[in-house]
C-alpha cells in the first residue's frame, strides 16, 4: 500500500513538473505577437500556441489539417509555403517563406525549424508565423517611394534616370535610336501664384496622369519636378514617334483641365527634343539637352517643340562661358562707360548722352552689351554692374557739368530687375545728393517689357520718380507689346523709337504710316520723341519734316569714351 502511495505521489509530483513547464511554455508563447505550431513526429501529435486563435479562424490538431494553412494563403504562396512547412524533407534543419493571406491585406511570416535525431531522423517541428503586414507596408511604401512620385503616380527623376540608362544600352546594342521629350507647362508659376498651390498640385497631378497614358513597352513617363515631365521612348516611330505624341498633347492641351473645385484650366506646354545617340550617348546629358532646348522654345514665345541641334548646343555653352566670365568681370570690375550724343533735329543743340556700358574682356576686346545684359538680367549679375553704371553716368555727369558748365540730359538704361528692387528709387536719390546733381538732368530708360506683371505697381513707381523730378524714357518702342493707347496711361517724359523703324522707314510704307502716328501721337501726349539708330542724312531730313524732337544715331554720334566726349564738349 505505502508502495503505491509512494508511486501516486511520484506521479503528482511528476505531474505538476510537467505542468509548470507546459505553463511556463505557455506563458512564454502567449507574451509574444506570434502563433505557434508544435509537431513531435514520434507521436505525430501537433499544437498550437501563442496568437493561433487570433491569426487564424481555423484549428489544426492533426496533420490532415495542415491544409487549412494553404486555403488561407494567396495561391501564389501555396507551394512556397508547402515546401517550407514540410522543410524535412530536404533534410534542412530551417525555412522562412512570408506569405499574403487570401484578403490582400496581412502578410504572414511563417519561420519552421526541425530538430532530428542521431540517426537523422526528425523528432519535433515548430512553426513560428508572425504577422508582418505593418513591415511589408512600409518597406512596399518605401519601394514605392525609391521608384514613384508621390504626387502623379509616375516614376521619379532618380528612377527613370537608371531605366533610361537600360533603354540607351539595350538601343546601342540593337542600334536603335531613344528620344527624351522634356515636357514643361507653360506659365505654371501664374497658375500656382493665381490659383494657388492645391489648383497647382491638381493640375500636375491630372496632366501627368494624362502623360502616363502614353507608358507602354518601349515608352517610360517620369515627373521630373514641379511642372516638369520627361519621357523616354525606345524606337520612336509610328504611334511612338515624338511627332503623334506632341500632336496629342497638343490636341489635349487644347481644352482645359477642369479640376475638382469646377475650375477649368487652359494650358500650354513646352517641350524640348534630344536624341540618342545624336544629341549625347549619357541618359543625364539627354535630359539637360532636353531642357536646353526646351528653354530656348520658352524664349521663343511658348507652346513649342524645339529638336535639339549643333546650333543650339553651341549658343547654349557661348551662353554658359559668357555666364562664367561675367561673374569674374563683375567681381573686378571690368566695365567701362561710353556715352553717346542726341542732338534735337532741327538746331542740332546736344540734348543729352545715353550711358552705354561697355565689358572689357582683355586688353583690346570687348563684349558687347547686346550679348551679356541679356545674360545679366537672366543671372541677376545686373543688379551690381547696373548700379555701377548709375553712380558712374552721375557722377561723370556731374563732373563734365562743373568742368565744361554744360547741361544736357543723362539717359541711363535700367533693367527691370534692377527697377524692380525696393530700394531702388532711394539708391538713385542719394547719388543724386552725393555728387550734387539736379534730378531733372538724369533720365531714365525703361522698356516695356517692365510693365507686363505689374502695370499699376510699375507706373506708381515711376509717378513716383518723375514726382521728384527725374525722366522716365520708353525704350526701344515698337518692338514690344506697344499700343499707342496705353501710352496714355504712362507717366513718362520721352519716348524712344526703335532702330527697325528708322531702318525701314524711307523704304518701306507701312513702317512710315507707323513712325508718323507715333510721332503724332507722342506730340499730342506732350512727349518727346527720338529717333534712335540715324544712319543717314535721309533719315534725318526725313525726321526732322514729320517732327521727330531729338536724334540719335552713328551719323551724329557714335558711343565714344569719356575722353572723345570730353573732346566734343569742349569744342562746344
Ligand atoms: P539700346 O538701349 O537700344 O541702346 C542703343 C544701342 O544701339 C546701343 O548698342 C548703340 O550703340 C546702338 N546704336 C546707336 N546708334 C546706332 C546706329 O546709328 N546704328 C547702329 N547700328 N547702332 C546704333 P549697345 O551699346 O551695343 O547696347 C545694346 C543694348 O544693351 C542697349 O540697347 C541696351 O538695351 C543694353 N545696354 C547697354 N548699356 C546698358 C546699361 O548700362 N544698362 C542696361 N540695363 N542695359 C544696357
Ligand atoms: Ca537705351
Ligand atoms: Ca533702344
């Protein structure tokens, strides 16, 4: 009896054993995010712990139910997840398979590992499967984010570089030729400033989705910034050829994009053509000749295509080394002043002098302003070389005055830019203060082209200016968006009118028709008008009988240097 008693309490004591170590598995199990499956081979008994009943709706508790595993699964996953659940029968001792359940929506990770015996024999199976959604979203999310622009859904810039690299290598073994259309809407900056950013976002969104209707085998479509598309196209020819795709985005743009609030808007676009292997063999050097010429085609009026060429390449790095040897230029100064005289047409008095400035590139060369002012104003090297010219015309000014006791009129061009700074009209006052000289003998020359932005904002400035005294001159009239009737409006002094109608104007009817309307008009409107660019003595009679006030021109007067015009005022 007591034997027994002996075994009983054995047995308990064997069985509590047991128990704490099942509880404690348990325990272990159930305080970590992940099911478990437990198989001894020997007893072919299975069991599931930890998050089983949270993870899956089904029970396994033979081996026959191991299919279950596979219904919940996406069937691309079946047989990865079959091979990895039954890994012992490659004798491997572990393997990892992550699975998407059949709800599209969780990720499984189902780790399996095997112990095996002496004999090599497998005794007992676990399987770790752990939830990973959360991982897989955001490693896809990154994905995504390596490959795609968030805004259009299209490729990113970095992307499309390196499938751009892959169409150029597969075209220079097939010896197949690749373009890159650089695609640029037109005045983006007006529609995001006037709409505003969210109108904006719409519109790239929607233009870019139309642009992702051209993606197919040979074609890619890439959002490269802002307002800015690029597509490469593999063999372009037929449907692909850059021609049909321009002629559909040119019938696209022809009605408006109407986006969510009900707005519509128009749009036009640039683009900008290179070829591979013609314009460059490298993906990154197709893209910028691209836009080189994608630029040139905005210069040239918009709502263009524009093929990359020799020409173009060849203005582009002109501008470029222009743009490099200005900056030095300007940080030595390398400027000189010339002044040109304008007489009135009928005494033949001086009038006044236009200050040209002059770059000196080495000792006997020089850059004309015709080619680096442009440049200037397009890098904002016009602001000091403008400001520079303003205080030397002044103060040449105001030194040939005391000298010579002349007084003329000094005509000073000035770049929009530089008209625009906020501090502009307080910088003029004070040179005027510092080198003594009276407003009403300075003269400023605006163009036209200052007045497009901002009309009222210009013209009170310029109220402003004349309100203390100094000139207002329109240069150049005639070559911009002129309209004799908004020369009303202007509040302006002189009136300039350009070179090509005095070029044309003995031989050609209508440009005479034109010249003598403005010159009337001017009259009735109280201006003064020159005549600048005066070449010939015809010219001048000419002039001088339909009542143009002031020349200018080589047959009076070149530009000359400080020490010419000293010569020519003092023989006054
Ligand atoms: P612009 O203001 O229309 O200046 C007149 C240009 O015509 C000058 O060229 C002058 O040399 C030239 N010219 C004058 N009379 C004749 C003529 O009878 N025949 C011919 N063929 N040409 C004549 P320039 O000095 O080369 O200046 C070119 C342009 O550069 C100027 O055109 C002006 O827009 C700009 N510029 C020159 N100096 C300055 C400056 O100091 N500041 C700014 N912002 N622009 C300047
Ligand atoms: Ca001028
Ligand atoms: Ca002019």
């Amino acid at each position: 009896m007591s034997e027994l008693c002996y075994q009983l309490d054995l047995l308990k004591a064997m069985n509590q054993k047991l128990n704490a170590k099942e509880r404690m598995y348990r325990l272990i199990c159930d305080s970590v995010d992940n099911a478990f499956l437990y198989y001894a081979f020997d007893r072919d008994e299975i069991a599931t712990l930890g998050k089983w009943d949270d993870f899956f709706d089904f029970e396994v508790t033979e081996v026959k139910d191991i299919p279950l595993l596979f219904d919940a699964v996406e069937e691309t996953y079946i047989m990865p997840l079959r091979d990895a659940l039954f890994v012992e029968k490659t004798k491997k001792t572990s393997a990892t398979v992550e699975c998407m359940m059949k709800d599209r929506r969780r990720w499984m990770r189902f780790l399996v590992n095997v112990i095996y015996d002496e004999d090599h024999r497998p005794t007992d199976k676990v399987v770790c499967v752990e939830n990973i959604s959360k991982l897989k979203t955001q490693s896809d999310e990154l994905a995504y984010m390596a490959y795609y622009d968030g805004m259009t859904g299209l490729y990113n810039r970095n992307y499309f570089v390196r499938l751009l690299g892959d169409l150029l290598r597969k075209a220079e073994e097939a010896k197949n030729i690749v373009s890159v259309m650089l695609i640029d809407i037109d005045d983006f900056k007006k529609v995001n400033d006037g709409l505003g950013m969210v109108v904006g976002d719409e519109l790239v969104q929607q233009f870019g989705s139309f642009l992702k209707s051209f993606e197919g085998d040979q074609v890619i479509v890439c959002h490269m910034s802002s307002d800015v598309y690029c597509m490469a196209i593999y063999d372009p020819v037929g449907s692909r050829s850059v021609e049909h795709i321009h002629k559909q985005i040119h019938k696209r743009t022809q009605e408006p994009f109407v986006l969510s609030s009900g707005q519509s808007v128009p749009i036009t676009v640039s683009v900008g053509v290179a070829e591979y292997p013609e314009a460059s063999t490298s993906a990154l050097e197709l893209i910028n000749c691209a836009e080189i010429v994608m630029f040139k085609g905005k210069g040239l009026g918009k709502d263009t295509i524009q093929y990359f060429d020799t020409p173009i390449l060849n203005e582009f790095i002109h501008t470029v080394e222009i743009e490099n040897k200005l900056r030095e230029a300007v940080f030595q100064n390398n400027f000189i002043m010339y002044f040109q005289p304008q007489y009135f047409t009928g005494t033949r008095k001086l009038r006044g002098m236009e200050a040209l400035v002059r770059w000196k590139d080495g000792d006997d060369h020089m850059i004309s302003p015709a080619t680096f002012i442009p440049i200037a104003e397009k890098n904002g090297a016009i602001i000091p070389i403008g400001n520079w010219v303003v205080e030397q015309s002044i103060k040449q000014y105001a030194q040939w005055s005391e000298q010579y006791g002349v007084h003329f009129v000094m005509s000073i061009n000035i770049s929009a830019l530089q008209y625009g700074k906020d501090n502009f009209v307080s910088f003029l006052l004070s040179l005027l203060e510092k080198y003594h000289v009276h407003p009403t003998q300075i003269e400023l020359e605006i163009t036209e082209s200052i007045l497009i932005d901002d009309f009222e904002g210009v013209s009170a400035k310029l109220r402003q200016l004349r309100d203390c005294g100094i000139r207002i001159s329109l240069d150049d009239f005639g070559t911009g968006f002129s309209s004799l009737s908004y020369l009303k409006k202007l509040p302006i002094d002189t009136l300039k009118i350009d070179k090509s109608f005095i070029d044309t104007v003995l031989t050609d009817s209508a440009t005479r028709i034109i010249t003598e309307s403005i010159i009337n008009m001017v009259k009735t409107l109280g201006f003064e008008s020159i005549a600048e660019g005066v070449e010939h003595e015809e010219q001048l009679d000419y002039l001088q009988q339909v009542g143009c006030d002031v020349i200018q021109g080589y047959l009076l007067g070149k530009p000359q240097s400080p020490e010419e015009i000293e010569n020519l005022l003092k023989r006054l």
